[in-house]
C-alpha cells in the first residue's frame, strides 16, 4: 500500500467534486486528504488527492477518475518528480516554562507562531508530509488542542537542463 | 427567432433523431407538453409508469442501436427512473432521459415534488446535467446524445427546471461537439493488436469470449470472420448472445454460472482467452483465482476501466471492438496468410466439441407437465429464431439464453448486469416502437411480470402485437432454486401461490389472454397465440420444482458446476 498524490484538473461546474469524492466512496478507494481550488485557467479547478493502494487499484483510481466527465487531466506524482506541500494549524497547550520549549521546536522547523494567549499558543507550519507529521509528535506532548491541515498540494519538478 | 425551452427541447430532440419519446406527464413537464403536439415528427408514447418509460426507451436502445429517450416530471416521476438508469447503466445502454424539476429559485427549498435527481443518479448514469440557463439547452441536449452514445455508452440524464422551460431563447444548434474532458478512444494501438496476433500464433487452446461490447459495436461479423478463419472457439456472455450464432459449429454457447458444460471447461482449459467487450462480471467467472488459470488473457474494451478491474490481463487493448478484432483479422491476413488455422487449432476443436456432445444443455421432459425450458424450444421453433427476445430476470431468463439458440446480435434485450426484475415487458413494448415488423416476445416470470405488468394498458392503448409467454410455476424461482439447493430447503418467501387469473388480467386490459396446461397442447396453442394481432399473455403453467442447470455455486469455480 503505497502513499500517492494525485493532481485533478477538473471543469468547475456545479456537482464536480460530488462526482470525484462519490466515486471514491462508491468504489471503496481511500482518500486520505483532498484539496480543491481554482487552477490558473478560468473555469478550471485543480484537485489534489492524497491516497493509499496498491497498484491495481491506483491504476483503476487513476482510470475511474479519467472516465468521469467533467475531468480533464489527471496525474500521479508518485512516479515523478514533484514538490508536495501542506499547511496547518496547531493549537496547542502553552503554560510556564513549556513556552520556550514550544518556541524552540517552532524555531528548528521554521513554522510561525501566529496566535498566543496565556494558555495556549497557534503554529503554522509548512512542509510536506512527513515533516507534519514529525511536528505533531513533536508537539504531542504539550498538549494539541485542535489541528487543522489543508491536505496537500503538489507540483512537477521543472526538468533538468542535461 | 426566440424559443421557447420547451421548443428548443423538441427542436433539439428532432435534430437528434428522435422519432419515439417514451414518457408520462406532470407539473414540472406541462409545458413541454403544451408543445409536443406541435412536433407531430416525435411520436410520443404515454406509458403507465415512469419506470416503464426508462425500460421502454432501453428496449427500444437494443433492439435499434439509437439512444432511447424518455420525459418524466420531477420529484416521484424522477425517482421513479432510478432503477431503469442503473439498469441501463450495468448494461452500457445509451439513453437520454429528461426530467423536470422545480423552478430555479425553490431548488433546494423543498419544495412540491422537489427531489434532487441529479444528486441521486450521478453514481449511475455516465453524466448528469442540471440546467439552469435556457441558451445552454440546446448545447446540452446536443452534449447528452454524444456522450449517450459515444465512447462505452450509458444513460444521461437532463434536469430541467420548468422556468428554464418556460424562458426564451435563440436557438442555436450545435453542429460540432467537443467536450475537452471527453474523448473515447476507438482506434486500438497498433502495436497491442500486433502483441495479440503474436499471442494467437502461440496459443493451442484459444478461446473467443464475446461480450455485450460485440453487440453494441455492431461487431458480429467481425467475430464470426476471425473465429471462422482462425478456427477458435466462442463462448458468449449473456450479454454478448447473438454476438456469434449459437448455431455454430465453434460456438460453446454461454459461459457463467448458468454456462454451458464445454464453454466453462473450455475457458477454463483455455490457454489464450480473447475477451471481446466483456468485463469479467462474477457471474461470467466464478472464483476469480480459479478463472481460465492457464490461459494468457488479451482484453478488448472500450472502457480503460474494465481492463484489469479483477482479472489480470496481459494484453489490454482499449479500443472499439470492431475495429480491433478487424484490425486483428487484417495483421492476421497480411503476415500469416499461408498458415493452416485449422491444423493450429483441430485437436482443441475437436476436445471442445467433444465437450459439447456428451455434455449438452438438456432437461428431462415429462408427459404430465410442461418444462419449462420446452416452452423456449417450442418458441424458437415456432418464430424460426428470429424474435426479439426480452426477458425478465430469473429462471426463465437463464432458460431463455440457454435454450432460444440467438443467432443474430439485438434479438436478446435482457438486464444483465443490474438484473432487473419488470425489465423485459417494457422493453418489449420499446423494441416493437424500433421493430414495428418484427415479432416480439418476453419471455416472463410470474413474479417478475408482476413489477411492471402495468404496461399491459400501453401495449393496448398502442395496439402493438407484443407477447408475453409467461413461464408460470407459482414461485420466485431462482431464489427457490438457490433456497433448494443451498439453504436446505429453507423456501422463506418464495412461493407465489397468490397471483392473478393472467388470462382474465389480460382480458380486463382488452388484450387477450390464453392459458395452456399440458404438454401435448403448448406447440399448436403457442402457435395460436403468437399469431394474433393483439398484445396477449400467454400463461404457460410449467413443472412447479424444475431448476436451471448447470449452475456454478456462487464462490465455486467453473469448473465446479452442477449439472443436475
């Protein structure tokens, strides 16, 4: 079962993102995060889907998302180059002298503290997957609040001039 | 000049091709109505229940090869599509259907036969539309068609909001249609088909799988060219029947859980299966890790997706299956012209059709009660094989396909995938609007005519010649077999004792009604019957207890059948 990010360039219209998730749902396949916005050209939205399979099933994901309609591209950056991004948000419990530990474990992974009370404190982090998730455990132990994660988005490398 | 969009609708329909409209009327629709008289080329057929309408459309699809259309009103008369689309859905039949719906501004607000059908159906039509905007109606209609029918077809579905109806526009026609996100491929790769012929030169034991995919591309002949010149083996799904004459000396007949002996033993001995526009459905493989464990398999569909969905495939051709097993043919002809087939392929030839004559499809007749599987072979007898066959789904289905011998692709409109109980009478009715000279048949359960033996009314109302041959043993059949012969004779619920006098029912609708009894009387009362001009159910009581054979367990490989 292997971790794959998948770009969707879909028409935006009305129902669109029904069609993908349902298809996702009717057929059983995994999403582990989705992110929708608008794409660079008018009338186009880009999805990007984060999910798990093996290779029978990516290839019947990737097939299955081609056969909808309103889909117009669709690519798995598992075997390309691709930079792969995510946001988030990280409340966690900030009191006394765990502050500065807090503020030293922001500092090493380059998030921001964006919101701060007597109690608690908010991080934004950036990175990819596996550096989030180095951050939470991270965190754990202060005490995480409330999270929220934007899911990934990703990009093919520009080539290589050889 | 401004249209309205109930114009532009039946404008548009007309520039489709549209002759029949098969649909029922309502709030949501009335003013469409209000204009269908006005298009005196669309004939519309006003049937007793929208999930008629669906059914009708979908018969009337296979037996001609255009898209079936039908027009209901929104909310009920929606919903009531629902199990007509994913009928037609299962079996990749191409169909428009138009719903109506509640104007624009109390969408969502729960309003009077308010539902949301295009929420509701997107997982079973192959695109749905809402529209809101009455310039884009036209383009709409025009993209429904396309995508009906191009590429693997389906049901489309067109909401229509009753002010977009009621709004005027322009009407423009499309006459070129793009769709950026769309485009079937039809033209196999060159170099797949070349890998095929590659595994054809190899094989030993070939076998030719032919699926309803043959049937919609109108790819018969090519079948019968290659397995003829080639001389291998067809076996055909349920949904491919017709695909390749049953009468062929090469044809295995139907493969499955209700196969023939030599069609299951033979793909699963095969060591190169060619599957031709199926897509491995459970019931045609039975235990998948034990399907056809020898063969190499080569799979043409038009669909990417069907291609190793569930069974490894080692040569996927995505592609159109005419020009495919053509394209074959042709690399066959122009590389392999001198090689002797028949030589190739006469030892298997001669071990399957020695398959065929000690095992053949049969059943024991009795002088005391009428098989039913007799009343089939009586009907192929009496029509020569040459009636448009609907079913419904059961027993006599499966009696159907084993025993009418099809011989020419579209003579077998039946739910395959969905496995629609109330199908085949509607459909029947459509396929008489498409065939008006042609005689046609549903062979029915007397449960399974019960869910749509409303029609009956349309049949009358119409006049159409439509006959149901009712295989009638008082019980849900299929279900009582499998209670039989899996559930230890648990019969929960299967018998259907209480059922209506049918040849009264057929007379109260004023359609005719006959009823034959004994063995002795079904050939020359069956020849009666089917001769009148009428619609008519013909009651045919039948052995209460027969079970369809051979029979694949369910989870048991093909080779596990039972035969009696």
């Amino acid at each position: 079962m292997q971790r794959h990010v998948l770009s969707v360039l879909v028409e935006n219209e009305p129902g669109v993102l029904s069609r993908v998730v349902g298809l996702f749902s009717g057929r059983g396949f995994n999403i582990d995060s989705l992110n929708v916005a608008p794409a660079l050209e008018e009338g186009v939205s880009h999805m990007t889907i984060t999910t798990y399979g093996d290779s029978m099933i990516l290839e019947q994901i990737m097939k299955h998302l081609h056969k909808i309609v309103s889909v117009i591209k669709v690519t798995d950056f598992a075997d390309t180059l691709a930079v792969e991004r995510e946001m988030m948000f990280v409340k966690v419990q900030a009191e006394g002298p765990m502050r500065g530990e807090i503020l030293r474990t922001v500092e090493i992974f380059r998030c921001k503290v964006v919101d701060v009370s007597s109690n608690e404190m908010t991080i934004e982090a950036t990175g990819d997957h596996d550096k989030l998730e180095a951050i939470i455990s991270l965190l754990q132990r202060f005490g995480i609040k409330e999270l929220a994660r934007t899911g990934s988005v990703a990009m093919r490398r520009s080539k290589k001039a050889d | 000049m401004e249209c309205t969009g109930a114009q532009i609708l039946l404008e548009s329909l007309k520039r489709e091709g549209v002759d029949v409209l098969f649909g029922y009327p309502g709030g949501a629709v009335i003013d469409i109505y209000d204009e269908l008289p006005r298009h005196p080329e669309i004939r519309h057929v006003l049937v007793r229940h929208e999930q008629g309408a669906v059914h009708a459309a979908d018969g009337y699809a296979r037996a001609s090869g255009k898209v079936g259309i039908c027009l209901v009103t929104s909310g009920p008369g929606a919903t009531n599509t629902v199990t007509g689309i994913a009928t037609a859905y299962s079996d990749s039949i191409p169909l428009v259907v138009v719903t109506g719906q509640v104007p624009t501004r109390l969408i969502g607000n729960d309003a009077f036969q308010e539902v949301d059908i295009v929420g509701i159906t997107r997982p079973c039509t192959k695109h749905n539309f809402l529209v809101k905007d009455v310039s884009k109606l036209a383009l709409t209609i025009r993209q429904a068609f396309y995508l009906a029918r191009s590429g693997r077809p389906g049901p489309v579905l067109v909401d229509l909001p009753k002010d977009v109806v009621q709004a005027r526009a322009e009407f423009v026609w499309p006459e070129d249609i793009y769709m950026r996100s769309y485009n079937p491929t039809y033209k196999p790769n060159l170099n797949q088909l070349r890998r095929t012929v590659e595994e054809l030169t190899q094989a030993r034991r070939p076998v030719l799988l032919s699926g309803g995919g043959v049937i919609m591309s109108n790819a018969a002949d090519e079948v019968a060219a290659l397995a003829r010149r080639l001389h291998i083996p067809v076996a055909c799904t349920l949904m491919g029947l017709g695909g390749f004459p049953a009468t062929d000396p090469l044809s295995l007949g139907m493969v499955g859980m209700h196969g023939a002996y030599a069609a299951n033993l033979a793909i699963n001995n095969a060591d190169l299966l060619v599957c031709a526009g199926a897509r491995f459905d459970d019931r045609v493989t039975g235990k998948l890790a034990a399907f056809a464990p020898k063969a190499r398999i080569v799979h043409i569909d038009i669909d990417p997706t069907s291609i190793r969905k569930n069974v490894e495939v080692h040569v996927p051709v995505v592609g159109d299956c005419k020009l495919a097993l053509a394209g074959i043919m042709e690399i066959c002809e122009a590389r392999l012209a001198g090689r002797d087939w028949a030589a190739e392929h006469a030892e298997w030839v001669r071990a399957v059709t020695e398959w065929k004559r000690s095992k053949p499809l049969g059943y024991q007749k009795s002088e005391n009660s009428i098989k039913p599987q007799q009343v089939v072979e009586a009907l192929r007898e009496l029509t020569r094989g040459d009636a448009i066959i609907a079913t419904e789904v059961g027993q006599h289905q499966m009696w159907a396909a084993q025993f009418y011998s099809f011989t020419k692709p579209r003579t077998l409109l039946t739910s395959g995938g969905l496995g629609t109980m109330g199908y085949g009478f509607p459909a029947a009715i459509g396929a008489q609007f498409a065939l008006p000279d042609k005689m046609v048949i549903t062979v029915a359960g007397d449960a399974s005519l019960q869910m749509n033996i409303q029609e009956l009314a349309t049949a009358v109302a119409y006049n159409l010649p439509v006959k149901v041959v009712i295989l009638n043993n008082r019980h849900l059949g299929m279900v009582r077999q499998w209670q039989e012969l899996f559930y230890n004779h648990n019969y929960s619920s299967t018998n259907m004792e209480a059922q209506p006098d049918f040849v009264k029912l057929a007379e109260a609708y004023g359609a005719e009604g006959y009823r034959i009894e004994k063995p002795a009387d079904l050939l020359p009362e069956l020849e009666k019957a089917l001769a009148t001009p009428k619609p008519a159910f013909i009651d045919v009581v039948v052995e209460r207890e027969e079970n369809v054979y051979p029979i694949v367990p369910a989870g048991a490989a093909l080779d596990e059948m039972l035969l009696v």
